[in-house]
C-alpha cells in the first residue's frame, strides 16, 4: 500500500497538486485498506488522513495492526532461506530489518534479538557476532511500526536435525503458549492468563527457567499496558491487543520462546500473527 500511495504523491507533485480527496470506497480501500462502508480519505504530498466516522476508528486501527502482523509473518517466511552455518546473528538482524523497511515499514519496533546456541538462554539477547552452528536452536524476536503501530513475534528453528531435549522443551513451549490463547477472552484477567501458561511450564517442572512476564498489550508502543503477569489484574476488554510469549531458558544449554500478537473478543482471542508454529521448524 505504501508504494501505492508513493505513486500518487509522485503525480500530485508532478501536476502541483496539493492534496486529494478519495471518496470512493474501492479507491479509499487501495490506497489504506480501510473497508469500512463509510469515510474518505485526504492524501498529501506529506500525510494520509483517514475521515470517518468514529464508530469505524477501531476498524481501521485493528486493520492497521494486522497489516503489521502480517508483515512479520512474511519476515519470518523469508528469513528462513537466509540461516545457515557461519552467518551471524548481526547479519540475520540487518536482513530482517532491510526487509521490513522495504515493505513499508518505519523502522523495528525495538533492538531486533537473535539469540542462538547456549545465547538462547539469555531472554532478551540482542543479535551478536556469533555465528551459527549445526545444532544450534536459533530464538528471533523482532517487529516493526508502520502507521504509528508496532509489531512483536517471536519464532525458534533449529539449524539441523534437533535433540530430543530440543523437541521435548519446543513442545512444553508451544503447549505453554496455546494454554495461554485459549485462555483469553473478554473479562478474563491478565494475570489469568499468565497462570494458564505458567501453570504448563511448571507442570514439567521447568517453572524456574521461565523468568518474564507471560507478554504485555502491544499498539503505538511495543510494550504498553497491561503487562501479563501475576501482578497485573487488568480485566481484558474486547479490542485490546497483546502478546502471549512464554519460554524456557536453560543456561549453558540455550532456549526457546514462541510469541503472538493476540486480539481479545468478546469470546475468545484471534491470531493476528500467524507464521508456523506448530512445530519445531528444522532447517
């Protein structure tokens, strides 16, 4: 879309043209993606407005979040083909990053993390200069902002056939998280759904080696309230978007984390990102 938009800024300033005004809804919905039945759109040779009526600003914001959702599941998508033995977790932070950017996006919405090998075991271990081994679990933790809204996901593969330690604590992980989305829905406390996720880590005793908050809401800024966690008795409302990332963190053996952006409804909860995870993916 925002190439869209370029094209039409370029031929307003070719004709010395100001602004335009879109109101037909198959235009407006090309140029923003906005597929409510009413509103109109204002482009400028710097800013895009969006006119419509209030009941359709959380439309239009949830779309937004989508988009940024979707643009770090197509990050993951082609990050994939790019790790290999002897890259650097620097090098896998800059490729992603280049592809964001390329696709529109702002900037990341915080210092990428690629942590892999006994790095995984650090939580919030920012891309280093370590290369990749065969064997290695590799941990990445990124997004972006695109129209004032962050993104946040987090993804673990392995770089060649993996122990059965590694399948064992992906598969604690991933039961972990998906406790936590089933348990999320209009009314629900956050720290409730801190303690559906913890409560499947510590089931296999692994309750100390999962040392942060269960995730946090997500929106202009990549950590906002609530924070989901046994302190935060929050009550989540319908609208709300936050993330479910539970992991475990062994040191001197390394880590796994799995992270989704989650809209709460009125009965439940929606994926916003979607890349695999389902399985741990072997590379």
């Amino acid at each position: 879309m925002k190439r869209r938009v370029d094209l039409l800024r370029d031929r307003l300033c070719q004709k010395e043209i100001d602004g335009l005004l879109v109101m037909k809804p198959e235009n407006r919905k090309y140029l923003s993606g906005f597929s409510g039945t009413a509103g109109s759109l204002v482009v400028t040779r710097e800013q895009l407005f969006l006119l419509t009526d209030f009941r359709y600003i959380e439309q239009a914001e949830h779309e937004c979040k989508q988009w940024q959702a979707r643009m770090a599941d197509e990050a993951f998508a082609h990050i994939l083909s790019f790790l290999k033995p002897g890259c650097t977790e620097v090098e896998i932070s800059l490729e992603m990053e280049y592809f964001m950017r390329r696709g529109g996006a702002k900037k990341i919405s915080f210092d990428t993390i690629v942590a892999s090998g006994v790095r995984g075991a650090m939580p919030h271990g920012v891309a280093s200069d370590k290369q990749l081994e065969i064997g290695d679990l590799v941990t990445m933790d990124f997004g972006c902002e695109f129209n004032n809204y962050c993104s946040d996901i987090t993804r673990t593969v392995c770089l060649g056939a993996p122990t059965e330690m590694q399948e064992r604590i992906y598969r604690i992980v991933l039961e972990a998280h998906d406790a936590g989305v089933h348990s999320i829905r209009q009314g629900v406390k956050a720290s409730d759904v801190d303690l559906a996720a913890r409560n499947v880590i510590e089931k296999y005793h692994f309750g100390k080696n999962f040392r942060h908050s269960t995730g946090h809401g997500v929106g202009l800024i990549v950590h906002e309230n609530p924070v989901i966690s046994a302190k935060d008795g929050t009550i989540l409302q319908a609208g709300m978007v936050i993330t479910v990332e539970p992991g475990v963190y062994l040191p001197g053996w390394g880590g796994v984390r799995i992270e989704d952006m989650v809209l709460v409804e009125e009965k439940g909860a929606r994926l916003l990102t979607n890349a695999p995870r389902d399985h741990l993916i072997v590379l």
